[in-house]
C-alpha cells in the first residue's frame, strides 16, 4: 500500500511540474516543449496505480484526501488535496459503474484560452471513461489544476437524462406556480370568510334580542288579558285558603 501511495505521488510530481515554451496542439508532437508521448505515459501511470486500487483503498484515499484539504495551511498544499480529491472522488462514484479495467485507449489534447485539457480513454468491462488532466498556463508553465474520470454515456442515455431534467425542472415551476395561486386565492377568500362571519354573528345578535323582545311583548300581553288573570286568580284560590280579595297579578312569566 505504502509503496503504491509513493508511485502515484511521484508521479503526480512530475506531472505537475511540466514545464515549456510553445503554442498550439492536438497533431503535434511536443506541447509547451513536452512531448506527447510523456504526458501520455505519465497519464497511464496514475490510471494503472489507481485502476489496481481496491474499492475499500479508494475510498480511504477519497476521506484522506478531503480531510488533507479541509486542513491544508497554505494555497500550494490545499491546491494539491484538491486535485488529488478530484482524482479520488471520482473513481468512488463510478467504480462500480466502470467494471474492470481492460486497457487505455487514444491521447487528445484541447487548448481553450489559457487552459490545456488532456483526455486519456479508459477501456473498462462495463462502462468506458476518460480520464482528464487540465492545465493552466502561466506564462510558460503548465500547472496541473485538476483531473477527472468521466464515465462516458451513450447518446440514449443522455437523451433520457436530459428528459428527466427537464420534467423534473417543469414539475417544480408546476407546483411553485399551483402553490402561488393558492396563495393568492387563499388572500382573496380570507376576508371574505372574516366578512361572512361576522355578518352570522351580527344575525345571531338580532335573533337573540328579537326574541327577547317577543317574550317581554307576550308576557306584557298575558298580564293586560283580564280573562287570563281572573283563570289563574280562580286557581290560586280553589288551591288554598289564601285571600284573593286585595290579590293583584302583576307579571307573569311562560316557562
């Protein structure tokens, strides 16, 4: 384990310490004064050192990593975690994807402004990648800024992706504008309610002292009917002994 970890640094070390002087690219043989036939060679040899790496040592190599660059002190240490995190982080998320690796394929070389891309093909049992080293120029010097392993997917399955994308991205603009609306409907309805509740109680107020009214009123017309007075007064009396003469009914209440 040890011995590999030292093979892939030194190798990193010369690859990030490629330096030259020159222009442009892909069919030519030497790039900033580099030979193509170097890079490619030194781009197999971190694929074959990480290609033998177990599962498990990945994603050791992966944590190591991301914890080297969650603590690194200065720009340079931190720029190295970073690539190496790169590096590692994506052989995790497609290892199982790729299968077992079968052997490297061609070497293409892009310049794009001040950016250099080498892109190394992966032959694997399940799935092909690339394997990307980008550069950055710096006056006369290429600096290693990043690699990647890309799995490669086949036209359908990008068509699929990109279909999902955009149901998904359309469902969610659905949704936000159904909840909107109802948001919106909710502020128009709510003093409606508030209005319509407050004129059920105004309502039940008016029944409650039309009612009472009505009772005082039939309490008042029972009171006034002399026929009514003389029948309870008759009743009174034929219940007791009580005197009846200097007897008055003042109210009476309905129960």
């Amino acid at each position: 384990m040890k011995k590999k970890i030292i093979t892939l640094g030194f190798t990193l070390v010369m690859v990030l310490s490629l330096t030259s002087c020159g222009s442009s690219f892909n069919n030519q043989s030497e790039i900033y004064g580099i030979k193509k036939t170097e890079i490619n060679t030194q781009m197999e040899g971190i694929g074959k050192e990480i290609n033998s790496l177990s599962t498990n040592d990945i994603d050791k190599y992966a944590d190591k990593f991301k914890e080297a660059y969650e603590t690194a002190t200065d720009d340079n240490s931190k720029n190295q975690a970073k690539i190496y995190k790169s590096l590692f982080d994506g052989y995790k998320d497609s290892r199982s994807s790729l299968g077992n690796f079968k052997k490297f394929g061609d070497l293409t070389i892009e310049k794009s402004g001040k950016t250099v891309t080498c892109t190394l093909y992966e032959d694997f049992s399940k799935r092909d990648a690339n394997l990307v080293f980008v550069y950055n120029i710096v006056g006369e010097r290429m600096n290693l800024s990043a690699i990647t392993v890309n799995p490669i997917y086949s036209m359908g399955e990008l068509i699929s992706k990109a279909a999902l994308n955009v149901v998904m991205g359309m469902t969610v603009v659905f949704v936000v504008l159904i909840l909107i609306s109802l948001m919106i409907y909710a502020l128009k309805i709510i003093p409606y309610l508030e209005k319509r509740k407050k004129k059920s109680e105004n309502l039940l107020d008016s029944k409650t002292t039309d009612n009472d009214q009505d009772s005082d009123n039939k309490t008042a017309d029972l009171v006034n009917n002399p026929e009514i007075v003389a029948v309870i007064i008759a009743a009174i009396k034929a219940s007791g002994e009580e005197q009846t003469d200097d007897f008055v009914v003042r109210s009476i209440k309905r129960r």
